[in-house]
C-alpha cells in the first residue's frame, strides 16, 4: 500500500501559520515581490473559495477581491519546512520518496491499519507544523495520488478494489496527475470523462499492481560516488582587463560546471570564484546561498557578486575558475510557475546540445570569448 501525503496549500498555509494575522484571510503569494505585477503562485483555502487559483495574473486576483493579503515567495521558508516534513515522515519507518517538495509517497506494504496511520500522520504533521495535509491510500503510486485530492482539505480516503470503480467514475478525468492540461483536453475532445474512462482506456495509468515508484534511499556507495565539487577553469592565450570579456568567460565556464550539474542531477548551494592576475595573484572568494540551484545563469550572476567583492581598481586576468559546492539531489521540480518555464527552456537547450553537439546553441555573450 501507499499512503500519498499532501500538503494542504502548502505555501498560504504556511505563511498562515507564520504570521497568525493571515489566518482565515484570503491570501496569495506571489512568484514575485510586486504585487499587483506577479502570477498567483498559491492561494488560501479563503481565496480559492472566491476562485482565485495559482497561474493567475495577481491583478486579475485584486479584482476579485481587492482585500486580498499578499505576501511574495519565500522558497527558502518552503523548501525547509518540506525537509522538516520529510524528517518527521522518515521517523514512520517506511520507506520515503518526495512527489514534489509538499507532496510524499510512503509505501507502507502491509501495515494493517493504513487509515489508522494516516490520521496519526496528519496529527503529527499539524502537532509540528501547525498546517494540515490529506492523505491518499491504495495499491499504487497514482491511484493514491487520485486519493489524497478526494477529500480535500484534512482529508483521508482510501481507493481499494471494492470502491474502485465508484471513486473513479466519481472523479473528473482532470484530477488525475498530468491531465489537468493539454492532454486531459486531448483525451477529453476523444470522449473520456471520468478516471474511470482512463482506467479503462489507458490500462497502464492507474493499473499498475506493482508500486511503480522507486522507494529505495540512496546508498552510501551512491553518496560517495557523488562529487564533492564541479569545477572548470581556463588559463587565457594573454592577460585580459576588459571587465566585459571577463565576464563572458566566466558565463563560458558558468555554462559548462551548470551543464554538468544538470547531467548528473544536482544542485549546488555554494559558488566558487577563482581569478588569477599576474600582477596581484589569485583572488579567491565563495559563497554559500539559501536556494541550491543548476542554473548555469544563476551560477554565473552568483560569480558576478563574487568579482564584485575585488578590491577596486581592474587588474589584468590571466586565469580564471568557476567551481561549486554543497551539491544535493534534485528532488522535486521548482516551486514557482516562471521557474518551471525556464527549467524546461534550460532542458529544451540541452537537449539540442546534446544531439547537434556541445554548443549548436549557447548565450549570445559568450561570442566575445571567440575572436
Ligand atoms: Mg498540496
């Protein structure tokens, strides 16, 4: 059996919880810090009554209620309740897998009394975290999925083979995961409905016996395996002091330590940068930020701060470093909306460089590394 726990609202009610003034207020948070110019990236239970829901131009939010309480991301705040979570989870016993950073499967095989744990769960959660969670039961990864979104929010529900076929004729085709879009609009223009009519259309989908997630933790063999650092540096052909070529290849070897963490699946907290004048020696510095990234872009700006910190004065370089550290697994996909866009540009432009070669496709600045 897997139990699928779901935050309810994750971020609203975190911030709810945070700050008790926002309790049982209409309240969006925003992917950015202005208000009226950002996209609803989660809302209260309170707002989604007055259908406000994530996606949405926040001013389009105003108009339907201008009262509305705003409070832009914090991701940092969610990403580390999310591992709070998963810590207290953990402590269950079962084996543990994120879904997304406020969505975890536990597979909890035969334990007889998955309601039972279920609520002992949600209690606990609430206990900690003061915000509340739902929690879905079946024999595989989707269908309890499907489960944990039937009595929302607080809510337990179990889909088992008696009621099998009840619950999914119930339930409109596009609460399953990943029709929520284009293809639950596909599959709908076809005649389907319900999750029933996926059931019986698509036999793989909710079909599976067999838990198809893979529960196992990472070895310690894995662990090791992992590196500590990715770097890459370059010694130039002569010493350089125009601050904007610098900078190009500092994008260059941004690009190519970012394209390897992606590779491997990692992100990395801690940017490193090394400069070497002939005049001055090496200048080195570092620094470790809140939000772990694979960004290639990002890396590069983090770099940029660092040769910010030079003291004053353009000395010549002659070599140059980008290294980082701190690397994690990639867990979950992005929090925020404008995030997931640009990590599926990022993989769109690796994927071309990965089958027309290293650099069919790279940032334009990089061209002034190449006279
Ligand atoms: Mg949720």
């Amino acid at each position: 059996m897997i139990l699928h726990i779901d935050m309810d609202a994750f971020f609203a009610s975190i911030e709810q919880a945070v700050n008790p003034r926002l309790k049982g207020k209409p309240l969006i948070i925003g992917s950015r810090a202005g208000k009226m110019r950002t996209v609803v990236c989660a809302a209260s239970y309170e707002a989604k009554a007055l259908g406000i829901h994530s996606g949405m131009q926040s001013r389009y939010a105003f108009n339907i209620c201008p009262n509305l309480e705003f409070v832009a991301a914090d991701q940092a705040k969610y990403i580390w309740t999310s591992e709070q979570i998963f810590r207290l989870l953990e402590g269950f016993g079962f084996a543990l897998n994120y879904a997304s950073v406020d969505e975890f499967q536990m597979d909890i095989r035969d334990y007889p009394e998955p309601f039972k744990l279920a609520r002992e769960i949600q209690e606990q959660i609430y206990a900690n975290f003061n915000i509340t969670a739902s929690v879905g039961i079946a024999k595989n990864c989707p269908l309890a999925k499907l489960a944990s979104k039937i009595n929302k929010p607080k809510g337990v529900a179990i889909i088992n083979d008696a009621n099998l076929k009840e619950v999914l004729s119930l339930a409109p085709l596009t609460k399953a995961c990943g029709m929520a879009g284009k293809t639950g609009q596909t599959l709908m223009a076809q005649g389907l409905k319900t999750c029933w009519d996926i059931y019986l259309n698509l036999p793989g989908f909710f079909g599976a016996d067999e838990n198809p997630g893979k529960f196992e933790e990472p070895s310690e063999d894995e662990i090791s395996r992992r590196p500590k650092s990715i770097s890459h540096s370059y010694t130039l052909p002569n010493a350089l002091g125009n601050p904007i070529v610098i900078g190009a290849w500092i994008r260059v070897l941004s690009e190519m330590v970012g394209e390897r963490l992606r590779r491997k699946n990692l992100t990395a907290r801690t940017v490193h940068l090394w400069l070497n004048m002939p005049d001055k020696g090496d200048f080195l510095a570092q620094k470790t930020f809140a939000m772990p990234t694979n960004d290639s872009y990002e890396i590069y700006r983090k770099s940029l701060k660092l040769m910010a910190g030079m003291p004053k004065k353009c000395h010549k370089i002659r070599a140059l470093g980008v290294t980082v550290s701190y690397l994690e697994c990639q867990d979950y996909l992005p929090l925020l909306i404008e995030e997931r866009r640009r990590e599926a540009l990022i993989r769109a432009v690796d994927g071309i460089n990965a089958r027309f070669g290293d650099s069919s496709i790279f940032p334009a600045q990089v061209i002034l590394t190449r006279k």
